[in-house]
C-alpha cells in the first residue's frame, strides 16, 4: 500500500479503469494531487466495495467502456442512487458523444489521453462544489 497510514488521512477516490497500464497512470496522478486511490478493474468489483461502506470514498473516476456486464455510464448512476450528490468524472477514448445522453447531471468528462493536471483539477472541482444531496423523488 502506498503512502502507508498517511492515505487513510486523505481523501480516498475510487477509480475503475480495466487497462492495467492507465490504472497505474491514473493511480499515480491522483497519489501526486494528494489524494488515495482505490483503483478496480470491473463496475462490478467497485460497486461491491462501494456499497459495503468500508471505504469512505469521496469521488468515482470511471473509464466508461469497462468490460464486463456493466460500463463507466452504469456504475456512475447506481451510485448516484445510494448518493444523490456523489462526485462523478468519466474518462474516455471514443464515448465523449454520448456523455450529455449517458452522463450523470454535474459530472466531469475527460477525453483521453488527458493531462495529468486535468483530472487533478476535475476531481478537486467536484469535491469544492458543495453542491447539497438533492432528495430522491
């Protein structure tokens, strides 16, 4: 585990990436933007950890063509059904079209390749909004 105890300290985000190169890319853009990563490979995987509520994860980055059952697009709106407010960036090579169909509302979309400072920036401008939990209908 990097960071040691110092990333029980920060704020942990969850990313599902399924390219095992860009999971380490991604892993180590956010450990150097101060924050933890959780990094999985499956939507499957990520919404088990999320939903057993032993990490308090504070951000999804989710690449949005994931193999498996379900895709980056998928797993943003289940969590967004156990928290309404949840900070959301997508990451993609090809599906930025569809992100104003497909995207959760107040997400960030990042088309690859990005710079590492962009999805610094992107995760830290969700988490700043404040924006408060709407109730559910």
């Amino acid at each position: 585990m990097r960071g040691g105890s110092r990333v029980s300290e920060l704020l942990t985000i969850l990313v599902v990436e399924d390219e095992y190169p860009l999971q380490g890319i991604v892993e180590d853009i956010l450990i150097d933007g101060g924050f933890g990563a959780d990094i999985l490979s499956s939507a499957e995987e990520a919404l088990t950890l999320f939903g057993s509520g032993t990490r308090s994860y504070k951000a999804l980055v989710a690449d949005v063509n994931l193999k498996g059952r379900l895709n980056g697009w998928e797993i943003a709106r289940r969590i967004r059904e156990i928290d309404p407010a949840f900070p959301i960036v997508y990451m993609t090579g090809a599906a930025a079209d569809q992100w104003p169909s497909q995207g959760v509302p107040n997400s960030i979309m990042l088309q690859k390749p990005f710079a590492p400072a962009q999805l610094v920036t992107a995760v830290s401008q969700l988490l700043n909004a404040g924006n408060p939990p709407t109730a559910p209908a």
